[in-house]
C-alpha cells in the first residue's frame, strides 16, 4: 500500500537526480503566460496534438502496408477492408493531414495577425517556417504512398520540378527518383523519408517549443507582459481552455472522418497507379494549391524558362517567410493598433485564398491572367507593401499594459499615453 | 525517357493543357439521385443489394473484376455463410503447387478473391475490342459523384447526335466523359430475374448494381456511420462540460 508520503518521495528522489518533475513544473502548469490570449492562440497546441496523432495513427499503420508499387495500392485497401479498425485508422490519419495544414495556416495567419515574428521572436518564427516545409514535404510523400492515380502522377509533376534546375536539373531527378521515373526505388525512399521526417519534426518543434518558452508567447495586444499582473499560470488556465478548443476541433474533424472522409481527396486516388495514362487534371491536395497557382502563374522571363522561374517563385514564396521579420519595418506587433496593415492583412488572407482558388482550376483563359496578378501581389505585399508601411503608417496608441485593456470596461480608446511605437525596442 | 520527360512538363500545366472534355463542361453532371446510404444515418438496402449482386454476377461479370472482394464479405450484405460457400463453389479458381509441383483448379471457397472474369490485362483487351473493362471495387469512390454517375452512365445510352459518327465498336453515352464508350449499353429490360420478383427495369438494374457497388467501394459505411454518430454525441457532451470547466476556472480572471 503506497501512501501519499511514498510517492512524494519517490518523486523526490528521481527529481534529485533528473529534475524532469521541475522541468514539467515549470513548463506545463507555472509558466507565466499573458492573461490576455484569445481563441486563436489554441491552434499551436493543437498543431502539436495532430502531430501526436498523425504519428500514432501512422505507426499502426505502417505496420500493415507494403511499399511496393505492386502491392502498395491493395495494401491500402486489405487495412480499408481486413484490418480492424484500419478504415478508421486510415481515415484519421487521411484527414489528420488537411486537419493538420487547416490548424497550421490558422496558427500561421495568427501570427501574422498579431506580429507574432517581430523581435524577439524571430527564430521562434524561422523555426515555425521550417516546420511548415517539412510537413510540405511529409504529406506530399504520405499521399504518394496509396499509389493511386494521383499518388504517382503528383509524385511525378512535383518530382520533375527539380529538372529545372540548370545543368545538373536530369541528373538531380533521375537520383531523386532512383531510376528513370518514378518507380518502385521511389516509392520505397518515400516510404522511409515518410516514415522518418515526422520525429524531424518533433525535433524542430522542441525547439520551436524552447524558443516560444523563453520570451513567452504574444498577444492579442502585442505588447510584453510587465509583471505578475498580466500573466496567469499555464495550468489551469490555458489547459483547460486548451482542452475545450480541442474538444471543439475534434468534433470538427470528426464530422469529415465519420462522414465525409473522401472529401478532401481525389476520386482518381482510387484507381490504381498507371504510368501509361495521365489523369485529366493533376490536381495537388488543397494545401498546396496556392503554391501550385504560383508554380504555373509565371511566364517565360528573358532567357528563364517558365518552367524554371515558376519553381524559383513557388520555392520563393516559403523563403520569403524566412526574412519577413526583417520586412516588416513596423515596431507594434499587434495589427489591432496598425489601421492599414491590418487592411493589409485581409487581402493578403484573400490573395492567398485565390490562389488556392487558381490552383484548383486548369490554368486556361482568365485563370491565368489571375494567377498572376494574385502571385504579384502576393511577393509585393512582403517585398514592397510592409517595408513601406511600417514607415508611413502612424499606429494608433498602444495600451500600456497588458491588464488594462483586459478589463472589464475596457480601457482601451482612452489612454492617450503617448503613442509609444513599441514597448521595449 | 526524354519524350515521357516533355509529356510530364507538358501534362504538369506550365504549358497550356488541352482541356479535357470533362472540364470543358461538355460532359452534362448526372443528375442528383436519392439513396438509401446518403445523409448522417444512411444505411444499404439489404434487398437492394442483393439484387445488385445478382446484376454484378449474372451481367458486369462478364467482363468486369471485383478485384477486392473476397467471397467471404458477401456474409456483409445479408447472405448466410452457406449461401456464400455456395455461391464461391459455383466458380472454378487455380490452386496450388500440390504436392506434385503441379496447379490444378477447384472450386472457389469463401476465403478466395472473387475470380476475375480475364487472366490480365492484355486478355481482357484482346476480347474487348482493345478496351479494358476497368475494376468494379472501387469505381464508385474512383468517379465524382460516384453513385449519380453510375447509374447516369448505366442508363445514359442514346443513339448519337447526327453531327457525330462512331468508330466500329463504340457507343454514344452522354455522361461519359467525350461521349464514346466501348462498352455497349449493359442492361436490358428483364435481363436478369430477380429471385425477390422486384420488374428487371433498366433504371432498377442500375439502381440495385449501383447500391451493390457503392457497397463494395465502402463496405465500412455502415459501421463508419453508425460509430460517427455515438462519438460526435460523446464529444458534444465532453466538449459542454470543458466549456463549463473553463468558464468556472477562468471566472476569477474576468
């Protein structure tokens, strides 16, 4: 019969030598966070969910299918059919994908919002956007695994992208590929590099997770928490409030699971993979339609072949993410306080929505000319509109902590204080 | 390799690609049916369904593999086990090597895979017409609007427009994608005799082997559904009590 006292000092014990019950004490229930966070800021933690979610759902069933190009296809449908529970457990981890990019962009745009890259969370921020290529690069090979139709000829249009590249453009493919197309060989390292990246990604969310801990997260007012009177302990606050937004997430994902689970995909992913015949629309999975619109929305430029400059603007689009903090010229964070970047903010949301749009549609007659308007404005809003407006934008004053516009009766309109740019340079 | 290269590029849609009939619009969208499996708590007609085997077996058969059925899922839809070890023991499948190195054949038994009506793709080619009958699992998932379309296509035959001649061999269907379709109209009035005495009309064949399909394309459906509907109810529950756990905990920050 353990008592309360044996396990205080077990605890204690283990504490002393690997100081993991401080570690999580610190971390998970007093860590200082801004009383002031809404709804939006639940999207990280439930990023971080999905993850676990997309790894155990993927490990049951990495355990049930064969990559080969043979097999691969009616692999998928023995766990659809023979497998108990595989159908849920495909569908779960199917849909887990759209959930995830749903959650992430939401998590992303949050960011945007709310100027969450600017100093001094610029690595935080960097690390986010290399999380975001390695899920781009995790899910593309996750959809090639089915090998169905659109398994193969995605893997092929996206894997004949690096033939672009001058000289050694052939050559770099013909190794991706591991052959002359795409093929078993493929499939196989897909499979690996599929089954690998993932624990890539837990890797560089710890240091995401380390990154965010050391400044504390931002907030909806965009200013620094100034004392023990702006902030709340992690536990309860944000677990509960955590929960019940996953909660909330999880009926939603449930709906498309249970009752719609095909609705993301493609109808031709159920045909088997023929390399004889090419599907009428290649279509990517909606995540990466906006990049796609990118991808076919640039001419022919000089001597650069269309081909060459659309894989330099998709790849450019992600890399610009990169150097945003130093694009953004503004001192305040939060766009609530910044009345044309906030403008800003919402037609580069619908910029990125028509591209999606674009994406989704073959690029013929009016899609094309949209296409690229869309993708211009795309580059001009980090290139040209946020360096000049964080300039000539005069931001409205900035509450002087982060209690006062908290509560009741909102203190916010009538505060001159004297329109500090920012808080602490 | 370099012309598959120059196909892929051009397939990609950096250049402009040929619009397919399809997208064009030119192929109409079949008209919205109603089924019995469609909504939040939709289930298959066992009768239905039964019928629908029938048509499969007695008509598509012919030509058409059910490649990821297996005899023994047909206890799924309302058949006992000794009509499926019946059924099974109707077909004659390969077997083998026996002790003698040799193959032989026997009759099929419920663990066996439903025998494909040709060895392979070049055979069923070759006695097509240079068409190849595609496999019937999972057509229904495989086409938008999976259910609508089929029974559009299986009842989408007419003689074609004057402006449009055939090559030997095709036939005029307005929701095929570009009208031409190698497979010659399918059902007949009265082709088969339903056991259940239900009128073998063109439209009920196609309703019933449609409802057969859409059943082996998602046999979990019911299942799914069913499952769908306790653990959305569960989480509402869970989810009002967290709401309430956070409002009581966070009442002292407001």
């Amino acid at each position: 019969m353990a008592s309360p006292g044996v396990v205080q000092r077990v605890s204690d014990w283990i504490d002393h030598r690997l100081p993991i019950i401080t570690f999580m004490q610190h971390e998970l229930h007093e860590y200082p966070t801004p009383k002031n966070l809404n709804y939006w800021w639940n999207f990280g933690s439930l990023a971080g969910i999905i993850l676990v979610i997309m790894i155990v759902t993927g490990i049951v069933l990495a355990m049930h299918y064969t990559p080969h190009t043979n097999y691969a296809f009616d692999s998928v449908e023995r766990i659809m059919r023979d497998v108990n529970y595989g159908w849920l457990i495909r569908y779960v981890h199917m849909n887990g994908a759209s959930m995830f990019f749903i959650v992430v962009y939401i998590h992303i745009f949050r960011g945007l919002y709310y100027g969450s890259y600017k100093s001094p969370r610029e690595l935080l921020w960097m690390l986010g956007v290399v999380i975001l290529l390695l899920m781009m690069a995790t899910a593309f090979m996750g959809y090639v695994l089915p090998w169905g139709q659109m398994s193969f000829w995605g893997a092929t249009v996206i894997t004949s992208l690096f033939s672009a590249i001058p000289l050694v453009g052939d050559q770099i493919t013909t190794w991706l590929w591991g052959g002359f197309s795409v093929d078993n060989p493929t499939l196989n390292r897909f499979f690996s590099l599929h089954y690998l990246m993932p624990f890539v990604i837990v890797g560089v969310v710890v240091l995401h997770v380390v990154a965010l801990h050391t400044h504390g997260s931002n907030n909806p007012v965009g200013i620094d928490t100034k004392g023990p009177q702006d902030s709340i302990p992690f536990h309860p606050y944000y677990t509960v409030k955590d929960f019940f937004g996953l909660g909330v997430f999880l009926i939603f994902s449930a709906g498309f699971v249970f009752f719609a689970p095909n609705f993301f995909g493609e109808p031709d992913n159920y045909i088997p993979a023929n390399p004889l015949q090419t599907p009428p629309h290649i279509v990517p999975e909606w995540y990466f339609l906006p990049f796609y619109a990118i991808l076919r929305a640039v001419p022919d430029i000089w001597f650069i072949d269309a081909k060459l400059a659309g894989v330099v603007a998709m790849f450019g689009s992600i890399a610009i993410l990169f150097i945003l903090p130093w694009l953004d010229t503004s001192k305040v964070r939060s766009a609530r306080y910044r009345p044309i970047y906030k403008q800003l903010f919402w037609i580069f949301l619908a910029d990125c929505i028509v591209l999606g749009w674009v994406g989704a549609n073959p690029p013929e007659g009016y899609f094309v000319v949209i296409g690229r308007i869309a993708t211009a404005y795309y580059f001009l809003h980090f290139l040209v509109l946020l360096p000049l407006v964080g300039k000539l934008e005069r931001p409205r004053p900035v509450p002087t902590s982060i209690s006062e516009p908290v509560l009741k009766g909102g203190g916010v309109r009538a505060q001159p204080a004297a329109a500090k740019p920012m808080e602490k340079a | 390799m370099r012309r598959v290269l120059a196909a892929i590029v051009a397939a990609i849609g950096l250049a402009s690609a040929a619009a397919p009939a399809w997208a064009a619009g030119e192929t109409p969208k079949p008209p919205a049916q109603r089924w019995s499996f469609d909504g939040l708590f939709g289930t298959f007609d066992r009768g239905s369904l039964q019928r629908g085997f029938q048509v499969y077996k007695e008509v598509c058969a012919a030509c058409h593999a059910l490649n990821q059925i297996y005899y023994r899922h047909l206890t799924q839809i309302g058949f006992t086990e000794d009509q499926v070890k019946q059924i099974a023991a109707e077909y004659e499948v390969t077997d083998g090597p026996n002790d003698q190195g040799e193959m032989f054949t026997r009759p099929a038994r419920p663990s066996d895979r439903a025998r494909r009506p040709f060895a392979n793709e070049p055979a069923a080619r070759a006695a097509n017409n240079g068409a190849y009958p595609v496999d019937l699992s999972l057509v229904v998932k495989a086409r938008f609007n999976g259910p609508d379309y089929l029974y559009a296509l299986m009842t989408g035959y007419t003689d074609p427009p004057a402006n449009v001649t055939l090559p030997d061999g095709m036939n005029y269907n307005t929701y095929f994608p570009g009208q031409q379709i190698a497979m010659a109209p399918p059902l007949q009035p009265d082709g088969v005799t339903y056991a259940d005495g239900t009128r073998a009309t063109v439209g009920q064949m196609a309703r019933d082997v449609t409802m057969f399909l859409s059943w082996t394309s998602e046999p979990e459906m019911e299942t799914r559904k069913r499952m769908g509907v306790k653990v959305i109810l569960f989480l509402l529950v869970l989810t009002g009590m967290l709401y309430a756990v956070k409002r009581k905990v966070w009442a002292a920050v407001h």
